[in-house]
C-alpha cells in the first residue's frame, strides 16, 4: 500500500495534536522564500523564531484557526485560517504532488464559515494554481520598496 492508497482526513486541529514539526518545517521554507519573511512578520509579528512561532501556533489552535491533514496517524499538512482568510497552507514534501492541499482546501470550502481569500508567496505558483482550481482569481498584489 502506497501513500496514494491512503485517504487523507482534514479536521480542525486540537491541543492534543503535535504540530511542532510541521510548524518548525513551515518556518524554515517561508523564511527562505521571496516574501517569505514578510508572511511570517505580517502573520505572527516582528522577529518570530521557531520555539515562538510553535507557541503561536498552538495559541491560534485554540482559537479554532488551525486545520489539519492526515494520513492514518500522521499530520502531513496544515492550514491557518484567520478571519475569512487563508494565510497559509503547508504540506510536508513527502506529502506533496498528492491532492493534500486540494483536500485541505475542499474542507476548508465546504466548513460553516468558509474563506473568502487567500495568500500566496510571489512565485509560488502551486499555491496559485491550487485557488485558481476552485475558481479564484488574485485581486490584489503588495509592492515594497526597500
């Protein structure tokens, strides 16, 4: 049986889910994307380092704001959703190229308060091309001078 062969099961996250790893591991990617440490600064704040940034996470579990993926046990992607917006969808890389972001997505859609909108990295065109799948369109783009 494959991880292909495995249905992915996409729920709100709980204090009793571990979320360290899959926080830390998004830290390390967005901090290195174009644009990636303006998300994280407009997302947690100023200066956030990875024992924050898990802190931070769990403080917005408990705001209901957090969705989780998995495969049986294992949490391979999650998602932060804060007032009608989707601040960011993260999949581990074992994970990706196997519709979990589209399930994440798709449950997020069909929830009580589904969002309105969406972010996404410059450049980061499967996370563009995951909104558009479901119709979006970009309306709105941030230029910086520095």
């Amino acid at each position: 049986m494959t991880d292909d062969d495995v249905a992915v099961f996409v729920r709100r996250a709980t204090p009793h889910d571990a979320l360290a790893h899959l926080s830390e591991a998004a830290l390390s990617r967005a901090t290195g994307a174009r644009g990636g440490g303006a998300l994280v600064e407009q997302i947690f704040g100023v200066g956030v380092d990875a024992g924050q940034v898990v802190d931070l996470v769990d403080a917005e579990v408990a705001k209901g704001h957090v969705w989780i993926a998995q495969r049986i046990e294992e949490i391979v992607a999650g998602a932060l959703v804060v007032d009608g917006c989707i601040k960011v969808i993260w999949v581990q890389p074992t994970s990706r190229r196997h519709q979990v972001a589209t399930a994440i997505l798709d449950a997020l859609l069909a929830s009580e308060d589904p969002p309105r909108d969406a972010w996404a990295l410059p450049g980061d065109r499967a996370t563009k091309s995951l909104y558009e799948s479901v119709g979006w369109k970009a309306r709105l783009l941030t230029m910086r001078g520095e």
